[in-house]
C-alpha cells in the first residue's frame, strides 16, 4: 500500500519528533507549505513538500555549521 500523499498536521509532527502547536505554527507562519481541505478548513502537508522542507533543514544545517565551526581545545 503506497504512502498518502497528504499528512495530517498530527502525522507530521511525529514525523519530525515535534509537538502538534509547533508544526501548526510552521504553517501558519508560511515555513512549511499546507493546504486548508474540507469544510472546516482542515490542514494537510503534502508528503512532498514535508520531504522539501526537511532537505531545506539539512542544507541550513549544514551552512551553519560551516559558518560556525568548533572552537579547538586547548590543550593542557
């Protein structure tokens, strides 16, 4: 059985190992990209765009640890 393409703002945040109101405020903030479906206006994450928004993250990570790299230890 292939893997939805769409993820509930729940799934997602056991996916990244977030509480729920962080990934809530991910999208509404406009970070990660949702869409609003059905008549409540319910939020849903493309699988795509969750695996985009994680490759973004390594690359920010990355880049930042370039930039800030390690102090040495002195040796005693």
């Amino acid at each position: 059985m292939p893997e939805p393409r769409f993820l509930l703002l729940s799934d997602v945040a056991a996916e990244l190992n977030v509480s729920d109101s962080q990934v809530y405020h991910m999208v509404r903030s406009g970070e990660l990209p949702a869409i609003k479906v059905g008549g409540r206006g319910q939020w849903r994450v493309e699988r795509a765009k969750l695996e985009e928004y994680i490759a973004g993250k390594y690359a920010e990570t990355a880049a930042w640890v370039r930039d800030n790299p390690l102090a040495e230890r002195e040796a005693d």
